[in-house]
C-alpha cells in the first residue's frame, strides 16, 4: 500500500532537520570549540576536549554512507552481468 503525501513530507522533514543539526553540532565539535568556551553540555564538551575520537564520531557517518552506497552499486553489477 503506498504511503501518503504527509506521510513521505514528514520523513523528509525528518531527515533534513537531523542533516542539519548534525553539521551544528560537527562544526561546533571541529571548527567552533576551539575559539568558543566550553558550554555546560556534557556531549558537547566531551567533543570539545577530546582531540582524537571527535574526528572519528563525525567521520564515521560519511564513511558508512560512502561504504552502503559502494556497496550497492556493486551489487547492481554483479546482478546486471
């Protein structure tokens, strides 16, 4: 059965709003922190300080993205040959 009209613009309301707060909080974690004071949120404050896991946390989901979407390409390949 095919979904609704609201149905599908709520989903893409959905993955646009978490798109969004991600790269604030990835350019608070990266670029921001170093020339802002520490907040008082203790999951930004963790990114903050930390030198080494931040980049992995933020790199994590474009890699993963990068791996699913190869992955499926050749997938396409393998059964279109």
């Amino acid at each position: 059965m095919p979904r609704s009209a609201p149905s599908r613009l709520n989903t893409g309301c959905l993955i646009i709003s978490s798109s969004i707060l991600f790269f604030v909080i990835a350019s608070y974690a990266v670029l921001f922190s170093a020339f802002l004071p520490l907040t008082g949120i203790p999951g930004l404050d963790w990114l903050a300080e930390d030198t080494h896991y931040k980049y992995f946390a933020l790199l994590l989901i474009p890699t993963t993205s990068y791996f699913v979407i190869a992955n499926w390409v050749g997938w396409q390949y393998y059964r279109n040959s």
